[in-house]
C-alpha cells in the first residue's frame, strides 16, 4: 500500500512538471574569494557571454519637454491698445485708425457746444469743431464733425461721439477722436447755450457772412428768415441760428456753426482783440469750461493779426454725407451716421497738413 501512495505522488509531480513552460538556460555563476558552490552563503557573480546581445527596447522614451502642451495664441482684440468695451457693443467694433503724423508745433483745439439747459445737468456736445493752428505756415483750419457720428468710444462701447465728453470727459474725448480719426486734440473748450449767447451780446452782437437763407421755426417768433449776405446777429439770434435744423439737416448746421464761428473771430479781431488778449481772456474764460491758459494762446496772437489781414488762410472743412453712411443701430433703433474711415482721413490729411 505504502509503494501504491508513493507511485501515486511521483505520477503528480511528473504531470505537474510537465506544465512548468521552459527557461532558457542561464550563464553559469562563478564563484568568489573561495565561496559559491563549496559556499552557498557567499555572493553570486552572473557571467555575461561577451557575444550575448542586447535586446533592444520597443519604444524610445519620450522627451519631458515634448509632453508640454503648445500654448493656444491669444487673438489681438480689434481695439489692440486701447481699452476694451466695458458695455457690449451693437456692432463689431472697427479697428484703430492709424496715428496722422501732423507738421512739428501745429496745434489742435477741440471747440465745444454743449446742448445743456439750465434745469438740467446732462449734455450732449452737438457743436463739435476741430480747429487747427500753425505759426509755421500761417494758417487755420476748422473741420466740422456731425454730431451723429456712430464711433467706438474705449473703454466703454459704440455709440455717438457727442456722447464722449459727457461719458468720460476730455481725456476720454481726446481718446475717442485718436481711435476713430487718428488725431488727438491738444486742448478744449466747451460752451453752454447761455454763456454763448451772453459772449456774444458782450461783443455788441457779430456779423454773419450767411451762405445760404434759411427759415425755420423759432420760439417766440414762428417761422423765422435769415437772408443770405451780411447778418448781424445778438446772442439769441445766433444760437437759433447754429443750432436750427428741422428745415435743414446736421450738415447745413455745421457749416453755419463755422459761420458763427468766423464772425466772431473777426469781431474780437475789430475790437481790437489781439492787444486786449489777456483782458478778453479774463473776462470770457469763466463762460467756457476749458484746459487753456493764456500762455497756450499767445504763441498765435501774431497768427491771428496774419488771418484777419488774409482771411484766404482759413480752411474749412466738414465730414459730410460723402464721407458717411446712414444706419439703424439693431439693438435701439437709432438713427446714426457710420463714418467712412479712408474718406475721413483723406479729408483730414488736407486739413492737418498731413502728407
């Protein structure tokens, strides 16, 4: 019984290392400093045959710097170094005009109406002219911009541009007229509607040179006719004048604006305004809301005798229906004025003395 459990336990054992996969056989181990086979408690050197070659490995290790991912690139925002709209525009906003390189020591006034009513502290600058200056060349230039003009304002969103001045004041209007026309002012004036009429009547009134007859409505008097030629106007005369449009339109109201404008330049000039320039500046700068000092004034009292003696110098000019494209605004319904850049520069150009 004893040899049947035994012959029992060889057949297992043979079955079972007959399912045992085979090994390639090993270099064989050396022995050292008289241990190994005589002593199984010494260290085991393996012999590497000289001929064994390597395995090579099945994939190359990838490069740490390779596993960084490539960074997506920002896309530079239309306005680039201006600020961004903080109000979500109707439209697209245009890209910045380029910087106009103007003529060494030509300067740029921004002349101001404002539409304030006494009652009322909000305004609107529905008189905006940009009046050019230069000693050098012995001119000056005033360029008229429509009210209406639907331009991005930074750091706030598309809108009218004569919504700059009240939204951020002079630096934010300087900034609006750098993005959109390439031009930025050097300094301001802005005026309301009562210190307009008063300088003028403390003038003793001024003489129109009107272009062209217009009637519209005026308060107080119905319908209202001014002629064309030589009209001598009283404060109140002269703002129904500039600011009339129902029968006309924002166009025709700029070139009378500069009409006004003219007249009284040539007024302050006949009364004998360059050798009292410091006492009108005193008397007139508390009507008008304004950067300027005397001193940025008399580098061009001897341009100003030179114009009133050659009137031929003063350039006008106007952004007018040419230059822009009427348009609905989608979220409003406003009524506004697109501006046509490359035509607005062309025009500028001419007037700054741009090549």
């Amino acid at each position: 019984m004893p040899n049947r459990k035994l012959r029992l336990i060889l057949a297992s054992l043979f079955i079972l290392a007959c399912q045992i996969p085979s090994v390639p056989s090993l270099p064989a181990l050396s022995t050292g400093s008289g241990q190994g086979a005589d002593n199984p408690q010494g260290p085991a050197t393996l012999i590497v045959p000289a001929d064994l070659n390597a395995t090579p490995t099945p994939f190359l290790p990838l490069d740490p710097t390779a596993l960084a991912l490539t960074p997506t690139p920002i896309p530079t925002p239309p306005w680039r170094n201006f600020p961004g709209p903080s109000v979500p525009p109707s439209i697209a906003v245009p890209p910045p005009v380029p910087l106009l390189v103007q003529p060494v020591g030509q300067v740029s006034f921004l002349l101001l109406g404002s539409d304030q009513r006494p009652e009322d502290g909000g305004y609107r600058t529905d008189t905006i002219l940009l009046v050019t200056l230069n000693a050098k060349l012995g001119t000056a230039s005033i360029t008229s911009f429509p009210r209406d003009l639907y331009v991005y304002i930074p750091g706030w969103t598309m809108q009218r541009i004569n919504t700059a001045q009240p939204h951020g004041g002079f630096p934010i209007m300087q900034d609006t007229f750098e993005y959109n026309f390439g031009v930025r002012p050097d300094h301001y004036a802005l005026i309301n509607f009562w210190s307009f009429t008063q300088v003028i009547d403390s003038l003793g009134g001024i003489d129109v040179n009107v272009a062209q007859p217009l009637t519209d409505h005026r308060d107080k008097h119905g319908d209202y006719t001014v002629n064309a030629g030589n009209v001598h106007m009283d404060g109140e005369t002269a703002l129904w004048y500039v600011r009339s449009r129902s029968s006309t339109s924002d166009f025709d109201r700029a070139r009378r604006q500069q009409e006004v404008l003219l007249a009284i330049f040539f007024r302050l000039i006949s009364i004998n305004g360059i050798t009292r320039a410091p006492e009108l500046y005193d008397l007139y700068k508390n009507n008008a809301e304004t950067d300027l000092i005397f001193s940025d004034l008399t580098p061009f009292l001897a341009l100003a005798s030179q114009l009133a003696n050659d009137p031929s110098l003063i350039h006008t000019y106007a952004i007018g229906p040419a230059e822009v494209s009427p348009f609905t605004v989608p979220d409003s319904g406003a009524a506004v004025l697109l501006p046509d850049y490359d035509l607005i520069t062309a025009l500028l150009k001419q007037a700054l003395h741009v090549p």
